[in-house]
C-alpha cells in the first residue's frame, strides 16, 4: 500500500522536476536507491496508543493522545509515520477490534503489515498531579527493543512530556538527530490543554453527534487550533453539513501543514453545494503543492461542471495512473464533448477493459459509436466522476517523497546556493511555526556552508522562539562576524529589551536601522523604545 503510492507519486511528480539539476536522476528506480541511500534502515514508524496503567478509565484519552502528538513530531524530524486510519485498516485486516491492545508478536505481524520499521510502545501512570510516562522502540527488523525512554512532569505539562518523549524516539531511531529539544518542546505552543482534551476525544468518540460536540468545543477553546478545525470539518462534511464544513475548513491557513488536506475537503464541500469554482480553486490551490493524480482529477471535474475543458487535467491524472478506470471514463467523456470520438472510443475501451462492469461505461461506449449526443432519446447523459476520498498517509507518503526528491537536487547544486536554499526553506517553516522543520533546514544549510550568515540569523530567530535565549544570542552574533545584517542585530535587541537593558536595545536597532532604513521591523522596535523614552537615531 505504501509502496504503490509513493511509485504512483514519483510517476507523476519526478517528471515535473526533471531539467532542475536532476539530469542524471531521471528514472524512478534511481530517484528511490538515492533515497535509500541516504536512510539505509528505513524511515517508517508506527507508534500505538499508550498503555494506561493509573487505573483510571477518565485518563483513557491520554494514551490515545501520545501516537497524535509522536507523529507531528517524528514526522517533522524527516520520519514517516503510519497514521491512524492505517492502524485501524491493520487490526481490521488481521480481524482485531479498533481497540485492541497487541501482544508483541501481534505488534510485530502489524507492523509487517504496515511495512513498519520501528514501531513505538509505551505507558503512562498519573499519580496526584504528576505523570510519569515510559517508551520503548522496537526495531521490527532486528526484533530488538530499545532500553526505556522516561520522563514525568506535571499532568498539566502533558505537551511538554509527550515532546520531550518523541524527541528522545527520534535520537533513539536517529543517533545524529541534531534539533535540540527545546525546540520539540515549544512545537506545542498556543494549544490549550483542555482544548487538546477536545480534540482526542472528539476524533475517538463512538457517534457523530459526541464527535461534532467535543470538537466545537476544541475549536471554540482554541480557534487558531488547525487539527481540530480540519477534524470538525471532515466531521461535519461526512454529516453533510457542506456549508459549516466549507466555513470550518476555510479557516485552516494556506500555510499550514494541513492545508492540503483541509482544501480537498473543502473543495468537496463546495462542489457538493454546487460552487464548482470555489471547488476548482480549493482543488488546483492542492495540486499547486502535490499533484496527485485524484486532486487534478477532481480539479478537472470541478472545471467541467463550468462547461469548461477539463481534458489536459484528466490526461495528467489518466497518465498517472493508467490502471483507474475512473480517470479513463473521465477523459472519453471530455473528449466526447469535445466531439473526437476517436480518443473518447480509446479511452472507453481502457476503461472497460480495467472494469468490465461499469454498466455507465457501457452505455457511454454506446454513445460513442452512435457519434450522437446525450439527450432525452438515449435516457443516459454522461458526466465526469469526482474522487471523493483523501488519503492522509498517501499525501503524507507523497510529502515525504517530495522532500527527498528535493535533497537530491539540492545536492547537485554548489554549497552556497545548498545553503541559500535550505534557509528559504527553513525560513518558510519558521513563517508557519514549524519549528523542528525549520531547526533541520537551518541545520542543513550550515552543514552545507558554516559560513552563511543567513542560516546562523534563521537559527537565532528560531531560538527565541523556543526561549532558548543564550543561544539566540550566541547564533545573532555568529552572524554579525559573518556579515552584518539588520535580521541580527533585531534579534540581539529584542533579547535586549526582554531583559530590560532599554540602552543596549537602542544601539542594536539603531545599528540595524543604519543598514535597511526601511526595515519595518526594525521601525517598529524604534517606535516601542521610544515609547519607553528612549532617543533611537
């Protein structure tokens, strides 16, 4: 399953990046060797729910909440997890109920199920106001389970211990791993715990009725909260309810990491409300990032509701994956209103012949050598087929493809401009608040070029962010020896203010006004000292 989706990815992404300094990348097979390559033991990680052994029912909710925030996390530190939705097809798959507890072999056989390579297990206990939690990874390979990873903190500080655990899983996994984890722990940050509470037992709740109301309330604790809103829409979209879904999911920000998803849906919502150009946008703004064969089929189908051509769409989607017999339809349909009935007769017949079947197919095969248009006569008027269904894992899968596609050619390129373009990168995860995704671009950048002054000011943005304001200063003022740089010396006065030298602020933005004059942070940093009484030049 993994596996067909990501060679159904490179099929239809890799050819689009080819002439960008991957001339000698061109074939699948070689964009995938590289890939593993670089990660010879495998990627791909499975964390469960965690045992609770408090012995109390109430805090049930816990365990279900630890695979939640591990996935956000590993996947931000380059690894691939298994979403929820997998585990659930695996124990159905194996005929075990969605809540059951698996014995070791029986976590080793899902695993391999899953084509897993190291699968996370753990428990947690509360005592008073305090939780203390364990992990354990096993390597499925090696059938080897690591030493336990502990740690305990306040109930309250549930974030803060689950962080710091999936912080201690990626050095486990990944010796070298280099993002610290202060940055893991402010990952977190601007999330409500009750709202968190909201969101897991909303996503595990049995009806519909109990998963639309803890998810309100999620939203409503926390409105800038992406994973619940994307969870209320979907929930609401699955009820029909087309228009609050809309109005949810237009609510997840264009640069969040749940933008694709929360588009697809919302194109759905929309096309279903019969808004087929709010459709088509929400759908081309997802195949504007990761062009999956469904998303540009769906795009081609919110068009063709508009009576405009969709066909160049469904040649993409059709040329991706030439065994789905919807996309084959989908292209004999447009050409058939196009009236080349030679390319629609191809397209039936490849349809046919992958669903012998499809009596729509058969009937529209009918039409086809008629050479007559649908009408009340024939009782049958043809109409392209939407795709209804996102697969998480499958964009997570294509995401995670996409970033070593990326590595590879960014390679190829000389070390400065490596450099230049892991900054980019990491300045874009910082605009998103993804902080452990920024930290490894940075990393990266310096890696390929310790003398990027760029890099050393994305690293000391970064960690203020997460409070680490020693180095913060440290990584400004590496940057400063650099090269000199407004970006800088506003770090260095902001760290400054916040411990109260107003003098010493003043001649770091007055230094950095000296080199952009027009840097609007830097105006604003003055306007805040001298509202303090302080003369800024």
């Amino acid at each position: 399953m993994r596996k067909l989706v990501v060679s159904r990815f490179l099929s239809f992404v890799v050819p689009a990046l080819a002439g960008c300094a991957l001339s000698a990348l061109q074939t699948h097979a070689q964009v995938s060797s590289a890939a593993n390559a670089k990660e010879p033991g495998g990627r791909v990680i499975l964390v469960l729910p965690f045992d609770n052994r408090s012995g109390q029912p109430s805090l049930n909710w816990i365990g279900d909440s630890f695979p939640a925030t591990l996935n956000q996390r590993l996947n931000s530190a380059g690894f691939l997890t298994i979403s929820r939705d997998d585990l659930l097809f695996a124990l159905d798959h194996l005929g075990l109920p969605a809540g059951f507890r698996p014995t070791r072999a029986t976590t080793i056989r899902i695993a391999q199920t899953l084509d897993a390579n190291y699968v996370i297990v753990g428990s947690y206990n509360v005592q008073g106001a305090r939780i203390q939690v364990q992990a354990q990874v096993l390597e499925v390979d090696q059938l080897k389970l690591s030493a336990p990873l502990d740690d305990s903190a306040e109930l309250s500080r549930l974030f803060d211990i689950e962080n710091a655990i999936a912080w201690k899983i990626a050095r486990q996994v990944q010796p070298g791993f280099s993002v610290a984890q202060q940055t893991f722990l402010s990952a977190s940050a601007g999330v409500r715990l009750s709202a968190f509470e909201n969101y897991i037992r909303g996503t595990d709740a049995p009806t519909p009725q109990e998963r639309t109301q803890r998810l309100e309330a999620a939203v409503q604790d926390a409105p800038a909260y992406a994973d619940a809103q994307l969870a209320l829409g979907k929930e609401l979209y699955s009820s029909r309810q087309y228009d609050q879904a809309a109005a949810v999911l237009a609510k997840v920000t264009q640069n969040s990491r749940l933008a694709l998803e929360a588009n697809f849906y919302l194109g759905l919502a929309r096309f279903n409300e019969a808004k087929y150009a709010d459709a088509a946008n929400a759908f081309s703004f997802v195949a504007s990032r990761l062009p999956l064969p469904e998303v540009v089929n769906d795009q081609g189908v919110a068009l063709a509701r508009q009576n405009k051509d969709g066909t160049a769409l469904f040649q993409r989607a059709s040329n991706a994956d030439p065994n789905d017999p919807d996309y084959h339809y989908n292209l004999a349909v447009s050409f058939y209103r196009r009236g080349d009935f030679a390319s629609a007769q191809r397209e039936i017949e490849a349809a046919l012949k992958l669903k012998p079947s499809d009596s729509e197919a058969q009937q529209m095969r009918a039409l086809i050598a008629a050479g007559r248009q649908a009408s009340s006569t024939t009782g049958f008027t043809p109409d392209t087929r939407l795709r209804r269904v996102y697969s998480e894992a499958g964009f997570r899968q294509a995401t995670f493809q996409l970033d070593q596609v990326r590595a590879i050619k960014l390679a190829t390129l000389p070390k400065d401009q490596q450099a230049a373009e892991y900054t980019q990168l990491g300045r874009d995860y910082l605009a998103q608040g993804l902080l452990p995704e920024a930290e490894q671009e940075f990393n990266s950048a310096l890696a390929a070029d310790p003398s990027s002054a760029f890099a050393h000011v994305g690293l000391a943005q970064l960690r203020e962010r997460s409070g680490d304001t020693d180095q913060a200063r440290q990584e400004a003022q590496a940057s400063l020896k650099l090269k000199p740089s407004a970006a800088a010396w506003l770090v260095l006065s902001r760290l400054d203010l916040q411990k109260g030298d107003l003098a010493a602020s003043t001649v770091d933005v007055q230094n950095a006004l000296r080199l952009d004059p027009k840097d609007p942070a830097a105006l604003g940093m003055r306007q805040a000292l001298q509202s303090r009484g302080q003369t800024v030049q």
